[in-house]
C-alpha cells in the first residue's frame, strides 16, 4: 500500500465514522506547496470520550490501535497513533487542544477533493504557521522549506493580516518576516 492508497484509506475511514477532522502536516504541506516524501500521515481530530468507539471501530481492521492511547489522548499530550499493518506505514492523530490559536486553525479548515477523495485540510496559512511553530520547538531545515514551498505556491492567495497577527500571537513573528521577504 503506498502513502497516497493509505491517505485515501483513512480519508474514507473519517469521512465514514463522522469524525470531524482536518489533514496537516508533510501532507498537508505537499497539497498547499513543494510536494515532498513523507513517511507519516498526520490529522487533528475533534473527539470526546464518546467517540472514543467510533475511532477505534473505524481503524480496528487493517490497523494497530490501542484503546489506552486513544483514550489517554484527551489529555495532554493530545496525541495517539494507528500503524497500518498493510504497509508499516504510521498514522498520527492529534486531538484539537491547547491555545486559541490550534481551536482557530480546526474552525479554518477547508473542503477539497484530495485524490478523489473529499476531505478537509488545514488552511494553508494555517499550514505554513504551523511548520513555523514545530520549527521554533524543534529546529528542523525540512519545517522551513515546508514552510516556504507553501509561502512560493499559494503565496498570492495567503491571508498575510491573519499570517501576521497569529505569527505575532504563536511568536514566530520573525521566521515568517524572513519568509515573506525572501
């Protein structure tokens, strides 16, 4: 199973389950911007212990998944994952939490046809502040080339008020000054 067959495999899992959710990271970035491999596929998830089932029942074939992991993700960290036993290939969930700014970028998620697949993805203003935020926590050349493979793709569709106010608010102000001048 390649990363695309396995995006569109969790894509109709969600979309099934009536789990809200939004497709981020490297995959994200690659629909936004540059495309470039990658070896996981990330989502955020809306859910509460009442989707608890609805998570697990919508993975259970085909995947690795742990109750305990889904469960313990409604609190901090936030974050749990399914391995698809098909391919090795490893799934992310994180749960929307923490700071206004991650409930902003859930409500600004958007509609597309991904692989002829619907789904929602992040925002791609969204998606290049996000790179910029794991790249403060975590300094990695691949976030900021993510970052501006999106900034050199949709650049002229890019919400700059809303890139600059947020970037002011998460406190990458200055990784996406260096980004917008070049």
């Amino acid at each position: 199973m390649t990363e695309e067959e396995l995006l569109v495999d969790c894509l109709r899992r969600l979309e099934t389950a009536g789990i809200d959710y939004m497709l981020v990271g490297s995959m994200a970035g690659n629909y936004w911007g540059v495309p470039r491999s990658t070896h996981d596929i990330d989502f955020v998830i809306e859910y509460g212990a009442a989707e608890v089932e609805a998570i697990l029942a919508a993975f259970q074939d085909d995947f690795f998944i742990q109750e305990i992991s889904v469960k313990s993700a409604l609190r901090p960290p936030h974050q749990f994952n399914a391995l698809d036993n098909r391919s090795a290939l490893k799934v992310d969930f994180f749960r929307v939490a923490g700071d206004e700014y991650e409930f902003t970028r859930f409500a600004r998620r958007q509609r597309i046809t991904l692989l002829g697949q619907p789904a929602w993805i992040a925002a791609p203003e969204d998606v290049l502040l996000h790179k910029l935020r794991w790249h403060k926590i975590s300094p990695s050349d691949k976030q900021l080339k993510d970052a501006r493979g999106i900034f050199l793709v949709s650049g002229e569709e890019l919400d700059r008020d809303y890139l600059k106010h947020w970037a002011a608010q998460i406190e990458v102000a200055d990784l996406l000054r260096s980004i917008l001048e070049g």
